[in-house]
C-alpha cells in the first residue's frame, strides 16, 4: 500500500502574517516583497482572525473615490485590514495528506490552506506545494483535458483600466495578453493591478504586464507542466496547441486534480 504524501512534509513554515492594526497598503507592500496572494491576521495572543489578500485589495482599491471618478485604477485606503479582512481561517492538521489540503482549496477557491496544530498555525500549503505534489505523484494525464476555456484575453492596446475592469468583471486573478496575431505575450494579474496603482487609467497594459509566461503543449503530461510551473515560479500555464492558445491551466486547476488524485 502506497504511503500518502503528508501536508507536513510539504508546507512552508513559518507564517508570515499581519496583524489586526496593519494598515492596507502596508499589507500590500508586504504580501508583494514575498510575491504571496495573501496572509493570516493574527492577533497579540498568536489567534488567526482572518486573512487578507489580493483579492481584497483589489476590491478594496477599486470602490475608492479616486477609482470611481477615473483618476486612477486603484486606491488603497489609508485604514486597517480588521476593517476588510475576510474572517475565519481555512486550516488543515499537518497530518493531513495533500489531497485534503487540496480539496479545501478547490472547493472553496483559494490559493492556500493554513496548517494549525494545538490551535497554533505552525504551516502554510499553497499553489507551490500543490505544483510539487502533481510532481511528486508524477499524475500523467494531459493537460489539455483539466485546462480552464475560452481563455480570458486582451489585446496590447488595451489600458490599465480596460484591464483592471476586466479582472473585476470576469472575477478572475489573470488575463492573457495576445498581440495582433493572437499570440500570447504576457499576463495582467492583481500583482500587476496593485503595483500599477499610481499610473494614469489610460496607460498601455503592455507597459506594465508580466512578459514572464509559460506555455505548454495540449498533451503535455500534468507532472511536467507542474514541474516547469513550480521552476519559473509561475501561476497559470498557456496551453497551445498547432501554435494557438486553447486554453490555460490555473493553479485552482492541479488543485482539483490532485484532490481527485
């Protein structure tokens, strides 16, 4: 009988965290200088209250009034992340096995899972440690046949509000940005969203966009992919097939995989 491979031997640890008084853009400048999508809000007695994340930040940034009039795309207040905070913490025992992990973060849509032990979040396991478990476990299935369709795209000649609008609409974390071939060029995520904050609205996307992609074959086997993801540090795959965009693979995508794994 094969041994399960266990969250504890994949997780991050220690966690990084904020707490409740934290204001928003500090919060931000935080989450950016270690390149996460989010963290715990942990209060003086070590108690997660919440989490906060790009996602809200986002949000948050786009309902300010230098937003809404069009002055800028977003505007981070200047007030605590308690105020905005999503509550409750999704926590998984490090004893757990990945595919647990996994399932939590496939069924409720987030990017990591937090490890508690006696009540202490001792851990963290993220789309990374996703990536190094489709690996591990070597799952061959193509990923043509677990990739998200149609592809959310842009052309180079939208603006960083066309963009940041888009992200809102389509409530996603990403858009493709294809040139006038519709060849994929780049990404615009929320990274990309919360440190183009202080340009005019009606700035190019392709003066701010992520050149860093990856694109991968339709029947390129999910191990691989995951492994190229987990190396470039990347978040989505493109998928092509005969030189076209097809579809893409999130990292939302191998967690569901792996979950049925």
């Amino acid at each position: 009988m094969t041994t399960p491979l266990l969250v504890s031997t994949l997780m991050k640890s220690p966690v990084l965290s904020v707490s409740p008084d934290t204001l928003v853009d500090e919060a931000y400048l935080l989450l950016a200088s270690r390149r996460i999508s989010s963290a715990p809000v942990v209060d003086a007695t070590g108690k997660a209250l919440g989490v906060v994340s790009l996602t809200d930040l986002l949000r948050i940034g786009r309902l300010q009034p230098a937003s809404l009039a069009g002055i800028q795309p977003i505007d981070l207040p200047t007030e605590p992340v308690s105020d905005h905070m999503h509550k409750g913490v999704l926590t998984v025992s490090p004893n757990a096995p990945v595919t647990a992990a996994a399932r939590i973060m496939a069924d409720e849509h987030v990017h990591r899972v937090y490890v508690e032990q006696e009540g202490k979040l001792v851990g963290v396991f993220s789309i990374e440690e996703v990536l190094s478990s489709v690996r591990a476990l070597r799952l061959e299935a193509p990923i043509g046949d677990v990739m998200t369709k149609p592809v959310i795209s842009l052309p180079l000649t939208a603006t960083i509000a066309d963009a940041t609008s888009r992200l809102d609409r389509a409530q996603v974390t990403g858009v493709v940005i294809v040139d006038e071939y519709r060849h994929p060029v780049g990404v615009f995520t929320q990274v990309e969203a919360l440190a183009a904050r202080s340009f005019a609205p009606e700035t190019k996307v392709e003066d701010v966009m992520n050149y860093g992609i990856l694109t991968q074959h339709v029947k390129t086997p999910l191990y691989r992919a995951a492994a190229h993801a987990f190396e470039s540090r990347a978040r989505r795959v493109l998928v092509l097939e005969n030189g076209e965009l097809v579809g893409l693979i999130t990292g939302l995508d191998f967690a569901r995989v792996l979950a049925r794994s």
